[in-house]
C-alpha cells in the first residue's frame, strides 16, 4: 500500500481496515507533534512518551471507529489532551497515596485519605462495569462523547444519526450508568462526573 500521497482521513479508513503500513504512517506524521504537545502540557518527558504510546495504542484499537472520523488532526489533539489529562490525574492520584502512606503512616488523617483513593479505584472499576452494561452503540456514543470530546452535533454527523437519536441514546447511557452505580457503594463520585 502506498501511503505517502494518502490523507490523514484517508490513513484512518485503511487503518479501520486493518492496513498496518497505513498505521505506521500515521505514526510517522503525528509522534513528534503529539509527544511535543504532551511535553509541554504535562512538563514530563516520560509522561509525555506514554501518551504517544497509549494515543496509538487507541487509534489502532478503535479501529471500528476510525471511519467516523472527519477531520483527523483536531481528532487526534482532542485525544493526545484527553490521554494527557487522564496520566497527570493517575499521577497525581498515586503521589498523593505514596505520599501519604510514607508520610502518614499509622495517622488516623493519612489512612482515610488512603482509603478515599482505594475506594475511586473501585468506583472506576464499577463504572467499567457500568460501560460493559450498555449496548453497543450507547457505549460507542458515550465514548465518542466523553473519551473524545465530541458534541452531540459532530458524534450525529460522524455516526450517520440524527442528533436527538444521538441525545436520546447518550442520556439513556447515563441514565444505565448512574442506575449501575447507584446500586454500588461509594459511588458519589462517579455520580458527580456524570452529571457535568
């Protein structure tokens, strides 16, 4: 396959079809824009080469998906900010705990901080559960929404969908979720998130 003269969009759809040289090509023209992105938005070197991994981890496991996509360079910032979120609240959540369990051990203010931080781990596990709970394209709408940060507007015009079908369909999803989690301890949290 030759790629050099293809689209971005263009390397999508081959990668939806499952053309490895199209991925690497890709690869080729966004690693150094996303690492240099996550670099200055995270000041982290390693974080920074963890995002670009876990972006193209996603791009190449959301395969299905990749047709859907219109324009693919703000797709992929949107993402490459996403994941660059998602790292510095992990890492700021497990420094807190590390901090925590060697500064405050055996303190009665350290241990409940600790257990705070065991039980959002558990209220994130519930909500993985709560996503599986869904039909294919709930999870897929939320997904778009939420992992992606696409409005309603551009989810309906990438899924195909009118956009009260695509309103209808995600309020439903947080409807199943928020009744999943309700049904799970300490999951006031989670609750809160899904509510903004």
């Amino acid at each position: 396959m030759q790629t050099a003269c293809l689209s971005d969009e263009q390397l999508l759809l081959a990668i939806a079809e499952g053309h490895e040289a199209a991925f690497n090509a890709i690869f080729q023209r966004y690693q150094h824009k996303i690492y240099s992105y996550a670099r200055h938005f995270t000041h982290d070197e390693v974080i920074a080469q963890d995002v670009v991994q876990e972006v193209f981890l996603r791009i190449w496991t959301a395969k299905q998906e990749l047709g859907n996509i219109r324009k693919a360079e703000p797709w992929i910032a949107v993402l490459t900010r996403n994941i660059c979120f998602n790292k510095l609240k992990k890492n700021a959540c497990e420094y807190k705990a590390k901090s925590l369990l060697a500064n405050h051990a055996g303190a009665q203010s350290g241990i409940s901080e600790v257990e705070d931080y065991i039980n959002y781990k558990d209220r994130l596990q519930a909500l993985n559960q709560a996503l599986q709970s869904l039909t294919p394209q709930q999870r897929k709408i939320y997904h778009l929404n939420r992992d992606f940060g696409l409005k309603n507007e551009e989810i309906s015009r990438q899924l195909h969908l009118s956009p009260n079908t695509v309103k209808t369909h995600m309020v439903t999803a947080l409807r199943r979720i928020r009744h999943f989690m309700e049904s799970h301890p300490s999951s006031f949290l989670i609750l809160f998130f899904l509510s903004i």
